[in-house]
C-alpha cells in the first residue's frame, strides 16, 4: 500500500549558480529535478512516506536522469510511462533574491502532458491511501481527460483527494481556462491548497492584467476578492482549502466557516521557488497521519521555511530529522 500516488509534472530544472545576477549575466547552472508532483512525491518521501509518482518521461538522456534520481530517492517508479516522440521537460530558472525568481518553461512536445486515461488505469491508485493532482496537469489533453479521470476513480475508492492549484499562467491557451478547468475538478476534490493568486484564479472567470511576457510569471495581478474566493471554492466540493501566505505563514479554511492559522517560521530567504511544494508535502504528512489542522500547517509551514534556504526543489527537500532539528532550534511543533 502507497501512502501518496502523486500526479503530473515533472522536469529537469536547471537553477543558476549566480545568485543575484540577472539573467542575462548568468554563466552556468545546476541541474535538479522538478514539477510540482514530483516534487511533493520525493517532500513526502523525505518524511517517511511511501510515495508513488505518475507522470511522463520522453524517451532520452533527461528522462533516465529524472529516473535514476527518483530511483535513488525510494520513489516507486515502475508507473512512470515513456512517450515516443515526445521530450522530458526542462524549466530554466534565475535566483535573485529575495523577491526575483524568473523561470522559462521548456514544455513543447512536452511527454507528462501526454498522460492518458489509459496509463490512470494502470497506475495503483487503489493502493494508494491518497492522490494529489495538480492545475497544471488540467491545462491540456490528454492530461486533463487523465487527472478528471484519476480523481473520479479515486473518490469511487474513497481515497483523500488533493489538489495542489500550481496556476502557472503561460502553461495555458487562456488563462481564464484555469479557472474553468479548476472548477470541474473541485466536487472530487477534499483538500486543496494555493496561494492567495492561485484561489482567485481558480474562482474567478475574469482575470486581468497578467502579462505571460517571457514566461516569467510568479505572483501574476488578479483581481477579485479573496474571502469570496474562498467561499467560491469551498461551496463547490472541498472540505479544507488551504491558503498559503509564505512568510506571513499559512490558514486553514474549513467548508464550517472555521478559521485555523498556523504560524510560520522566520528564515532569510534564499530561493522561494520549490517552497510551496515543500509546504504542501509537510502539509500531507500531517493529515495523512491524522495530526489536527493546525499541526499540520505548522509542519508544512516548517519544511517551506527550509527550503526558501537552499538553492532548489526536489534535490532539497528535508528529512524528518532535518526538520525536528529545525522546528527544535525555535520551539515545540
């Protein structure tokens, strides 16, 4: 039995070795790995969890990079499928701290996009306690026909349904399609988790001022009010949506109307990027291990913080151990 079966995106990201120069004066990079549910299936990993990934590979040197790494992490990888003619996506990325973090998708002819119900069906979602899906994975066929799917079988088996929103603006035709796409997915989904930009656009069918110039988008402009995004979500399936506010910590709105905010820890930071995925798999262990709301937030709020420090995503995430010494440096979890 899997404790986690996570869904979608993965890629080989290259982060700069210049940190504080600008792009243009960037002279070599590291090579990690990265995508949103890989990401968290290696966070949960670290904490002691079984995870199981399903994505997409091309059938090429990066792939068997993505592969020897995960292999290597304890990662069941057995469901990840090679798709002829198709490439492992790469994502470019620029640290300038400590609030520039410009990123450059490689995603044409992208191989996890090309999921299909098919590969869904012989994944082992029902040996697996819970699934995470992510928004990305909704922006295109036939991923998205794959995720609706998975997450319909899911609740046929009552697992824990999660969905991390992962709004990236320029992975869509539209970015109003995230939204509608979003909203078909929300009556299967239990918990879903994002940032204040991310829920707004998951709510809202009106988005403006977002500019998709050099795919480069972190925290886009939306309007709209944030309470009434909530609501607007919590209404249509969820039971918990989980508001992630970075150094202001996170907050736990229940379907009941309850309120949980879970204090964050102070770091300096270093790189924001990969934080939210370490949040959301400090996030899931606790509620997989039947720990309150609270403690939970306050886990994930801590394997955030470490990683704003370090220089990436899937490569640094922390250990348990790594995280009781941090949480026991400032106070009791």
């Amino acid at each position: 039995m899997y404790d986690i079966l996570t869904i979608g995106r993965s890629s080989i990201d290259l982060y700069s070795n210049d940190v504080g120069s600008p792009f243009s004066e960037i002279t070599s990079f590291g090579a990690f790995v990265g995508g949103c549910p890989t990401n968290i299936s290696v966070g949960t990993r670290r904490l002691g969890m079984k995870s199981v990934l399903l994505t997409a590979i091309g059938d090429d040197p990066v792939g068997d990079f993505l592969i020897k790494f995960l292999n290597d992490e304890g990662i069941e990888t057995k469901y990840i499928v090679t798709k002829d003619g198709y490439r492992t996506s790469a994502v470019v990325l620029g640290i300038e701290p400590p609030d520039r973090f410009p990123l450059i998708y490689y995603r044409d002819n992208c191989a996890d996009i090309e999921l299909t119900i098919d590969d869904v069906i012989a994944s082992p979602i029902i040996d697996s306690r819970a699934i995470l899906i992510s928004g990305t994975g909704l922006s295109k066929e036939p991923s998205r026909s794959a995720t609706l799917f998975a997450i319909e079988q899911a609740r046929k088996f009552e697992l824990l349904v999660f969905l991390d929103l992962d709004f990236r603006a320029d992975q869509w035709h539209d970015p109003r399609a995230y939204g509608v796409s979003v909203r078909n997915a929300l009556h299967n989904i239990d918990i879903a988790i994002g940032t204040e930009e991310e829920i707004k656009a998951a709510s809202l069918s009106s988005i403006s001022d977002i500019s998709i110039e050099h795919s480069q988008i972190s925290n886009p402009n939306i309007d709209g009010d944030l309470n009434e995004a909530i609501s607007n979500i919590l209404v249509s399936g969820p039971k918990a949506l989980v508001v992630k506010r970075g150094s202001d910590g996170a907050e736990v709105h229940l379907k009941s109307g309850d309120v949980i905010h879970a204090p964050p820890y102070p770091v300096e930071i270093y790189n924001t990027l990969g934080a939210g995925d370490a949040f959301a798999s400090g996030f899931i262990y606790g509620i997989l291990n039947e720990w309150d709301w609270r403690k939970a937030a306050r886990l994930g709020n801590a394997t955030g913080a470490i990683v704003v420090t370090r220089h990436g995503c899937a490569n640094f995430m922390p250990t348990m151990e790594e995280v009781n010494a941090f949480i026991a440096e400032r106070e009791e979890l």
